[in-house]
C-alpha cells in the first residue's frame, strides 16, 4: 500500500476512534448530569 494511503487511512481511523470516544465521555457526562435527553 502507498505509505500517503496508508497515512490518510490511518489518520482517518484515529480521528474517528477520537470523536466516537469524546462523544461516549459527552454522553455519559450528560446522563450523570441529569440530562438523559442529551445523552
């Protein structure tokens, strides 16, 4: 595999794996909080 694809497949996995667990910590802050509508 080209080593651009390579780094673009792996940045895009990285930045996806990142937002899915910043959204999960949003989430759960949100359901502690009071707020199970947000969550």
């Amino acid at each position: 595999m080209d080593e651009k694809i390579r780094n673009a497949v792996y940045q895009a996995y990285t930045g996806e794996s990142k937002a899915s667990l910043r959204l999960k910590v949003f989430a759960e802050k949100a359901e502690n909080e009071g707020y199970p509508q947000l969550a």
